[in-house]
C-alpha cells in the first residue's frame, strides 16, 4: 500500500491542473488580487481539500475535467476563509510568512477574500450541478456557523467537547467533507454512497483540525511555519486544554483561567506579549504531561480516524480506497 506520500506524488499532475484553476479564480486586473492570490496561495499549504476530491472522484469512477475546477473551487474558497480567519484571530504569520494582511491592510485583504469566495461559486457554477452547489454553499454557512460559535466560546473555560467538537467539524470539517461529497457526486454515486463519503470527509477533517490543535502546541515552530502556543493566546480552548481542565486539580484550574483570562489582553506590547505567551505555554505543556494530555487527545482523533475509514465499507476494496484511508490516518502523522 502506498504511504501519503507516494499518494501526494501520484497526484502531482493533477494537482498542477488544479494550480491552473486557481489562478483562474485569482485572474482580476485589479493587481491586489492576483499579487494577494500569490503570496498566499504561491506561498505552499498541503493542497489538502483537492487532494481530497481528487481521491474521492477516482474512488467513484469520475475522471472528467470537472474534477479540475471543484478541487480549485474548493482551495479558493479554503484561501478565502483563512484571508477572514487571519483578520478575526490577528494572526501575523502564515505558512512562515507574513499574513496578507499585515501586509496590505484590513480593509483590503476582507474585500480580497469575498472576491475570491464569489469568483469561486461562479467558477463552480459554470459546471452547472446544482447538487454540488448545494454541497459548496452548505459547507461555507457551516465554516461561517462555526468560526462565529468559536467567537462566542473564547475564553470560556466551562466550553465542553460537545462544543469543541461542533466547532471543529463546522471550521473544518464542513469543507473537507465537500470535498468529498463532491468526487461523490460527479461519479453519480447512490445517495447512500454519496452520504458515506461526505461523513468520511467530516471525520477526516474533524481529525486534522485535532491534530491542528496538538501541533499548536507541541509542534517544531520553523517547520510548523507559525508561532507555537497562538490558540492559548487567542482564548481559544481547545481540545487538549479541555481535557486538561477536566483533570486538573483546584488551584492548577484557577491557574489555567488566570492564564486563559490574560490572554485578550490586546494592549500589551509584542515583546512582552512573547514572553508571556512562552511562560504560559511551558507552565500548560508540564501539566499535560503531568495528565497524560496529548495522550488522551490522541486516543479521541484515533477513534475518530476509525470512524473515518468504517464510513468506507460502503466501497469495494480497491486500491483508491486504500489511498482514502492512508489519507484518513496521515491527519495524524504529519509534523506540520
Ligand atoms: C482556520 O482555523 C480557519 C478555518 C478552518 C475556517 C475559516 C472560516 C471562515 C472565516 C468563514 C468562511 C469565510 C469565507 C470567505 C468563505 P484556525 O484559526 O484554527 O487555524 P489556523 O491556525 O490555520 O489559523
Ligand atoms: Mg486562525
């Protein structure tokens, strides 16, 4: 069976045909957008959500050029989001690189971001498949629903998995699961076929968002390509720090909300600001070890990955299939 990266190789081609579809949807003579598109898009990012497409079109017997524009549909409508994400979470790095943002300003990186999310549906419009339609805007009133109920939940220490786990699958899970659904729905699959793959979706990317929340804090910062410990610091409680709110004892719970009620303090100074955030973050990594933190979170993507790959015994085994579950467990191996 081929390991994630000879999966990745194996669909190098495609994914440059997908590269072609993107720069389509970033084609404006208004230079901002298409300099923007290039600075974060040119800039790397896994190909992720295309992959995924990729693989779930060959799964279903779809090998049509449209497979081409979904998948570059999809990652505008990835860039779009992370153009928003970066403003609301004031994020200065990306992908080790300054964010859009920080360098162009606010006001236009938003706009940027809605021209590529409208510039995207056109593009999938043009295929004209209202089922796929419903797929892509379903998804990004899901991504939207979720980022807004993680706004809501910052720096709420009484966020419960259940909470956590909506988020994650809605800023997610939504769109990987499109991704899916999509390959699925262009092979003209069954409903019950095209429902298995858009779960196994959901629960692939419910897993890579948890392990997301794992790197950010134990991750090597340089290869990672952002600052480790940038969750803790934007209030946003993640998995781990849930589990570990749960085990800790009295006084250590009322050190982690003094740490946790700290970090929306915006007027600090950015030097400082580091240096709270690495005293915090040493102070969170002793007691998850202590509590065997990580661990637990472990076990909960692990269960989550089985039940990934249990969405597939709807397929016959074959070599695509495999692929789609090497793809499943690789959420949970990659350093970055
Ligand atoms: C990154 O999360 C952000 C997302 C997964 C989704 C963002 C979605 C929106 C802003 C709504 C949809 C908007 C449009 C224009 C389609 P993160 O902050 O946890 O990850 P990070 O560390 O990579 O920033
Ligand atoms: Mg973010």
């Amino acid at each position: 069976m081929m390991n994630a990266e000879g999966i990745f190789r194996y669909y190098e081609k495609d994914l440059r045909r997908v590269e072609g579809e993107i720069a389509k949807i970033f084609s404006s003579d208004v230079v901002v957008i298409p300099d923007i598109g290039r600075h974060l898009i040119g800039g790397g990012g896994k190909r992720l959500r295309p992959m995924y497409l990729l693989m779930s079109a060959a799964l279903s017997g779809y090998s049509g050029d449209g497979r081409y524009v979904f998948a570059g549909v999809i990652e505008t409508i990835h860039a779009a989001s992370l153009l928003h994400d970066d403003v609301v979470d004031g994020a200065g790095v990306r992908r080790g690189k300054p964010t859009s943002h920080s360098i162009w300003g606010t006001q236009v990186v938003i706009l940027v971001g809605d021209y590529l999310y409208a510039n995207s549906l056109r593009m999938a419009v043009s295929q004209q498949n209202l089922k796929t339609m419903e797929a892509i805007s379903y998804a990004v009133a899901k991504m939207s629903e979720g980022e807004i109920l993680q706004l809501q939940k910052i720096a709420d220490p009484e966020i419960t998995e259940a909470d956590y786990v909506r988020i994650v699958e809605s800023k997610t899970g939504a769109l990987i699961s499109a991704s899916c659904k999509i390959g699925a729905i262009l092979g003209g699959l069954s409903e019950e076929k095209v429902n298995a793959m858009a779960s196994y979706g959901l629960k692939s990317g419910t897993v890579f968002q948890i392990y997301d929340d794992i790197l950010d804090f134990k991750a090597d910062e340089e290869n990672l390509g952002k600052k480790l410990g940038r969750d803790l610091h934007e209030g946003k409680i993640t998995l781990p720090l849930i589990y570990l709110l749960k085990s800790a004892n009295a006084q250590e719970r009322q050190e982690l909300t003094a740490i946790i009620d700290s970090t929306s303090d915006e007027d600090m100074p950015d030097k400082e600001k580091d240096g709270q955030i690495e005293r915090d973050l040493k102070k969170v990594l002793t007691l998850f070890k202590k509590y065997d933190v990580i661990e637990k979170t472990m076990d909960k993507a692990k269960e989550i990955v089985a039940e990934a790959k249990a969405e597939l015994s709807a397929f016959d085994d074959c070599k695509e299939k495999d692929a789609l579950i090497v793809m499943a467990e690789y959420a949970l191996s990659r350093d970055k």
